[in-house]
C-alpha cells in the first residue's frame, strides 16, 4: 500500500517519517557534537556535512509537505477526545514547520557570516548564500534563532515520542502501530 488510507499510513508517508526522524535526530546530535570540537579541519568537515544534512532535510521536507497536502490522513480514533485531536493535528504542523524553518535558519547563518566558506553540498556542488546582509551581529542573531529551535523541535520531538508510546501502552489504539507499517485495508 503506497498512498495513505482512511486507517493506514501508506508506504511513502512512513518512509519520509522514519527517514526525516533519523535525519533530525542524527542532525540535532551532529550539531550538538561540533560545537565542541577544537580541531578547525575536523570542525570544517563537521559543519558541511552538518550543512548538507541540512539541505537534505530542507529538501526532504518540502517534498514531505508537499505529500501530506496532497494525501488523505487515516482518522484518529474515535474515542479520543476534539481536544487532543487538535492537539495532535497542530504539533504535527509545528514538526512540520521546524523540518522547513531550521534548514533556513541555518542556511541563514552561513549566508551572514563574515568568513567565506562555501558550503558544498556533500562536496558535490556549492550552495550559494541567500542574499542577505554580511555581519558579525547578523550571524549570531540567526545562530541564536537556530539553536533556539533545534531545542524547541527536539523537545517537541520528544512530546511527540511520548504521545505515540501513550497511545501504545495506555490507550491501547494503534496510532503507532500503524506508522511502522502499513496495513492492508
């Protein structure tokens, strides 16, 4: 089952979860771990490929959006309160949101920064900067903004972990289930 059914998640829209979830995830702990490494050349290279990961996700997620307009969602079930419902629906946007401004946000950063280091995305290509404005000030500003969310998105993350796992233990449903794999209908 490739496409999204009234009760299932179709092969696509579990795909682009589990790998945007391993490529967020591993992205958060790469950029966590470069801001403490003391060796420039390894610093470098940490930072492009946190970079491209970036762009990857970026790109990955637009697509994702893009899918998720275009596919039905399977109902929530029926038991669970409009509330949470709500709830659920408005964090997902939120993820979906922090998959698309943080790619931004850092592409901001490497755009106002006053040292000219071009990214290379997986050293296959350069990306060019967004045409902003070059100053000390301006790349912290956006580099505070970055980790700010990167915070933010895993703390949601984690709330969103939480909420399948409840779903699983406490409720019994199959809310998790069935974003492992799709289910015939």
């Amino acid at each position: 089952m490739i496409r999204n059914t009234d009760t299932s998640w179709g092969l696509v829209s579990i795909l682009f979860h589990w790998i945007m979830a391993i490529l967020f995830l591993g992205q958060f702990g790469l950029g966590w771990y470069m801001q403490g490494v003391k060796n420039l050349l390894d610093q470098y290279y940490l930072y492009q490929w946190h970079k491209s990961f970036g762009f990857l996700i970026f790109g990955l997620a637009v697509l994702r959006a893009l899918w998720a307009i275009t596919s039905r969602r399977p109902r929530l079930p029926d038991e669970m309160p409009a509330g949470e419902k709500t709830l659920a629906r408005g964090s997902h946007a939120v993820l979906y949101l922090f998959l698309i401004i943080l790619p931004l946000t850092g592409w901001s950063i490497v755009s106002t920064s006053p040292l000219p280091i071009a990214t290379r995305f997986f050293g296959l290509f350069v990306i060019p900067s967004l045409p902003l404005g070059i100053s000390m000030h301006s790349e912290q500003i956006w580099s505070s903004l970055h980790g700010f969310l990167a915070y933010a998105a895993i703390f949601l993350v984690g709330v969103h972990v939480l909420a399948a796992l409840r779903h699983h233990f406490r409720n019994k449903d199959d809310v998790l289930i069935r974003m492992i794999w799709p289910r015939p209908r």
